[in-house]
C-alpha cells in the first residue's frame, strides 16, 4: 500500500502546484461522477438472477458508491467541516437510536435494520464535505446538472414502463405479477414508480424551459408526455396528488400576479377561492372512488397502527420493527368484533402506507419531531435562500428542488415512499443541497465551520483508513450478493418442484446470509415439505427472532403435526385464524388435526365454517379448498363410504 500512498498523497514535495492543483481537479470530477451514479444509476438497476431483484442490486450499488467516495475525499490535502442546524439534525436522527439499542429490547435488532438509514445520512454527509469548498457557481453548475441526470433516468424509467404496459417487457418476457398496474419500472411497486416519476418531473421541466435549442424543447417535451402517460398508468393516485402540489407552488407566483391583476375586487376573489376548493374536494372525491376499497385498506392499516401507537407512544416498536410487529396488532385489531367489517383488508405488510403514520409506529412521538423538523429545516433553509440575493436562474433551480421536495412529502402522507431508495436519495440529496447552499448564500444563518487540514502522517492513517474501509464493503457486497443469488436460485428450483437441489441451493445462501429470517423460513418450509420435520422445525423457530408472516405459523402447525406434537400445531393455526380471519386453508389443516386427534365435531365445525364463509374474492384456491372441504365434510360424515 505504501507505493500507492506515494503516488496519490498531495503532500510529497516531488510535487508542484500544478501537479496538485490538476490532481485535486480530477477529484473533483471524481466526486462529481459518484453523486451523479448515485442519482442517474441507481433508479435503473435491478438483477433477475437475486432475491428481490428491484431492489437488493440498488442496495448493494448505494453501499459501495457511498464508502467508495468517503474514500475519494479523503485524498484532499483539506476536509473542511462546516455544520448548520439540518446537519446536526440529520446525524441526530440516526445518532440517538444507538442508545436505544441498548436500553430497550424493542431496538434490540436495530443494527440488523439500519443499515439504509446509515448509508443515506453518511450520503448527506458526503455531500456537505464535497461542497464545503465548492464556490457558490460550482454548487450552483452541479445542481444543473443532477436537473438533466435525474431528468434522463426518469425518462428511461417511464419508457420501460409504457413497454410494461403493452407486454414487451424486455426483462421479464413472462410479465410481472404486480398489484393493480402492470407499470411498476424497476422498483417492482407501482407506487413506487409513480412516486418516483412525481417527484423527477419538476427536474424535466427546468430542464426544459432552460434549452435554447427547439429540438432540444421538442426532445424533452416528448419524455415530459411519455413521463405523464406513464405516472397516469401507474395507477398511484397519491402521486398524482402530491406532483399536483408541486406543480401549484412552481406556479403560485405566476397565478398570484394574474388574479391581483384582473381581480381587483375582493368578493370575485373569494368566489374564485371557493369554485377553486370546490372543484379540489371534487377531484379527489373522484379520485377517491376510482378505487375506494385501495382507500380503505390505507384507513385498516393505519388503524392497526393506531394500537402500536397506543402501546408505545414515545419511543415506538423500534426501528425496523413495524413489519415484525404489524401481523400480532393486527390480530389484536379482530380481537374486537366490531372490526370484522375489515377481515377482508387482512394482508401482512412491511410499512404502514404513510411515512408519518410508519415514523411514529416505529419511533415514537419522538421520531415524528425529528422528522417533521427536518421538513421545516428545508423550507425555512430554501426560503432565506430564495430571499437572499440570486439570480433569476439560480432561484428557479431551488424552486425546482423544493417543488420535488414537496411531491415527495405529500406523497409520503398517503404512502410509504421513502422505503423506495431512490425517492430516498432524492429526498436526502435535496436536504443536502439546501442545507450547502445555505452555507454560500445565507450569512445571517447560524452555524459552526471549522476547516481541518492534514499533515502527512495524518493524510496517509486516513488514505489507509478510507481504504480499508471500501476494500471491506467491496468485499461485503459482493459476500451478501453472493448469498441474494444462491437464494433467488433456490427458489427458482422448489417453484420448479426440484426440491433438493432447492435446498441445497437455500442451504449455500443461509451460509453467506446467516441471519436472514426470511431466508431461515423459506429453508425451513423446504424441510417441511420434503419431509425433514426436525430439521424444519429447529431453523422454522430460529426465523421467528426477527420475521413474522402467516406462512411460518401455517408450516409450524404442519411440522408439529407430523412431529406429533398437537397442541403446538392448534395453536400455531389458530394464531392465523387470529390474523387473518377470512383465511381458509387453516381452517382446513385445523379439520385434518382434529380428525387425527378425534375430535370429530371440531373437525366438521371447522369445515361447516370454510363451506359457508364467502370471501370477496372467489380465486381459484378459494374454489379448491370448498371443494376438498365439501368432499373431506362428505367423508366424516359418512365414515362408511
């Protein structure tokens, strides 16, 4: 490593000015390229060949580019540290769980969960390093620039969904089972594509409106159309709603000077204001009941929220917990009769369809103040910006950014947008911005800078520090992407009814990704099946710790009754009775228990309540499970024949 110190360390007097002047202008560009990756790459990245192939490869790709330019920086002769108030809080955010984890044991698997979290704030801080020296025009020349990136990939983003929507998915010839809308992009969700595609289309019209070039207008002006047919497909209501919000700020100052201009009298004004409300409350009555039931599903969400909340209402389930905690609330929830209205939303979900909703479940009240002042931060830091002196086109560029920013909040109320990592980036990337630009154009704003320079002895431990450091994650990524391609492969298999090589395939991945209880789960249903009850049974309990999902208590109960063991096997299947109350095939498996244990009217009452139960939706399973019911009920009945 020593002779690589030597080239690259800016402090060897075998150097001119020059020579460090030219090498600090190449990491420059180096630093410029990686935010640009972050922002124009990871949107498009997805990989058949893993497990959550729309999003483990945009994970993985954020990992490595984050530590990569931590590496970057620390070649600078200086590191110059300036921090404002939107700093702190960001690193706050995430600073303050990590005593949590050792006073309380609802943040026990904190560190197994924040993993994202910590890569987004140390992108935030990468930022603020990066244009700590930068000038005013620089910070300013880059944005413009992350406008046409962010622009672009949203464009190509939007094509591949219009391709999804005619069938000539190029990715996956087969089509892609997705809820709703076909138009799910790279992200696998058409949520999160339409939140993606709200929040980039404020970037395409700066873009735009800042071409001289009319083939350049007519180019961007088709990927501004494709963009829109594509957000409209996507189904998602909630970001129509909220690029309407943002398009209205962009719009608010050209709207307020034509009304004070035309309408001088105050009652025209606020007859406008009320034909405009109006015609709002219209609109999203109308929106509303293009799909009420998606609705009220949202409304059954968060009311099994509202008794996490009621539970811990300072501090939360703990973070990542939501997902782990949502099922046995929801059983809670039925424990009340009068919910039954709602057993058919029954449904296991990782995020609560609302950040705040999801903020609060998991962290508390607490968390909710975090975040929400993190929200007014931006606002107040973009508007002493836009107060401040700048010029035209520089004001314009932070419109856009805060109009982006807006779409992703609104959205966010209704969704959980910012489990999606490149809204997430989106998101973190704007504060980051506002909070540098602050820096250069607000000097009335409070703030602490200190600029550190190191000597040779310091700056080559750093050099060998930030080294290390991306060796080890390059190893790491490479190390979990392994273990996401054995998985992927051996589900691949068991759908494919190769059972053993499943396993085996399972077997290879739990190596590399050894605490994944999802991974514990599908490994331990494969034992089930194939007969290994033991053996199903052990890694069955051992995915418990940290997954929850119908399924594990449905294996559980047909592992124990093969194992003999009845009673744990009843109380496992009555558990998803408790979840999901509309569920037949428990009710099913509960008739076969108590036909082997003899408990012959328990078993009929069980298959009376399958026959006479109508779920909403009649599927195919549904039709089978009444029909070997009718048959089984025949049978007991009927012993004799």
């Amino acid at each position: 490593m020593g002779w690589l110190l030597y080239i690259i360390s800016p402090h060897f007097s075998k150097y001119n000015v020059d020579d460090i002047q030219e090498l600090m202008i190449s990491l420059k560009k180096t630093e410029n390229t990686i935010l640009l990756l972050i922002l124009g790459i990871t949107p498009l990245l997805f990989c058949n060949q893993m497990q959550y192939n729309f999003h483990t490869p945009k994970y993985l790709f954020m990992q490595f580019a984050v530590f990569f330019a931590i590496a970057i920086i620390l070649l600078r002769k200086h590191i110059l540290i300036q921090i404002n108030s939107l700093d702190s809080l960001v690193l706050f955010r995430l600073l303050w769980f990590i005593p949590l984890a050792f006073m309380t044991n609802r943040y026990a698997s904190l560190f197994d969960n924040i993993d994202i979290f910590a890569y987004l704030a140390l992108f935030y801080v990468v930022i603020q390093m990066i244009f700590s020296d930068r000038s005013r025009t620089g910070t300013i020349d880059f944005m413009k620039i992350t406008v046409s990136v962010i622009a672009i990939a949203c464009s190509i983003e939007a094509l591949y969904g219009l391709l999804q929507y005619i069938g000539l998915d190029l990715f996956h010839p087969g089509g892609y089972q997705s809820y709703e809308s076909l138009v799910v992009g790279t992200f696998g969700s058409a949520n999160s594509m339409g939140g993606y595609l709200a929040a980039s289309f404020p970037f395409l019209i700066y873009w735009f409106y800042t071409q001289k070039k009319k083939i350049c207008k007519y180019v961007i002006g088709f990927c501004g159309l494709i963009i829109l047919c594509a957000l409209v497909l996507t189904l998602s209501r909630g970001a129509w709603l909220a690029l309407l919000g943002g398009l209205f700020f962009l719009a608010y100052p050209v709207l307020h000077r034509f009304f004070k201009k035309r309408f001088q009298n105050k009652y025209i004004k606020i007859g406008i204001v009320i034909i405009i409300s109006l015609v709002i409350l219209i609109s999203l009555v109308g929106i509303y009941h293009l799909n009420a039931d998606s609705a009220l599903g949202r409304i059954f969400i968060w009311k099994v929220s509202g008794l996490m909340i009621r539970d811990y209402p300072i501090l939360g389930v703990g973070y990542g917990n939501y997902g782990f905690q949502y099922l046995n609330y929801q059983a809670k929830f039925f424990d009340n009769h009068e919910n039954a209205i709602y057993y058919e939303k029954a449904c296991g979900i990782k995020s609560a369809h609302s950040e705040f909703v999801h903020i609060t479940a998991e962290t508390g009240i607490i968390g909710l103040v975090l975040f929400c002042l993190l929200i007014i931060l931006f606002f107040i830091y973009s508007r002493k910006i836009l107060l401040s002196r700048i010029n035209k086109e520089s004001r314009n560029l932070v419109r856009i950014f805060v109009a982006a920013f807006i779409v992703i909040i609104l959205h966010s109320a209704v969704d959980s947008v910012l489990h999606t990592l490149p809204i997430s980036i989106m998101f973190y990337f704007s504060l980051a911005m506002m909070s540098a630009l602050s820096k250069k154009y607000s000097d009335n704003m409070t703030r602490y800078s200190k600029s550190i320079g190191f000597n040779l002895k310091t700056n080559k431990l750093m050099l060998s520090i930030g080294i290390i450091i991306l060796l080890f994650n390059i190893y790491r990524i490479v190390y979990k992407g392994i273990g996401y391609v054995h998985w992927k492969s051996g589900q691949n298999e068991v759908m494919q009814g190769n059972w053993d090589k499943g396993i085996e395939e399972y077997e290879n991945a739990i190596k590399y990704l050894p605490n994944n209880g999802e991974l514990q789960f599908h490994l331990g249903a494969a034992y089930s099946y194939t007969g290994q009850s033991e053996k199903a049974l052990k890694i069955i309990q051992q995915s418990q710790d940290s997954f929850n999902d119908k399924n594990i208590y449905i294996v559980l109960g047909i592992t124990h009754m093969d194992l003999g063991n009845y009673e744990e096997a009843e109380e496992n299947l009555k558990n998803v009775t408790y979840m999901y109350p509309q569920l037949l095939y428990p009710h099913f498996l509960l008739a076969q228990l108590y036909h082997r244990t003899a408990y012959i009217s328990r078993a009929v009452s069980e298959l009376h309540y399958i026959l006479e139960e109508n779920p909403k939706i009649l599927s195919d399973d549904v039709r089978a499970i009444k029909r070997d019911a009718e048959r089984y009920l025949y049978f007991l009945q009927n012993p004799g024949n």
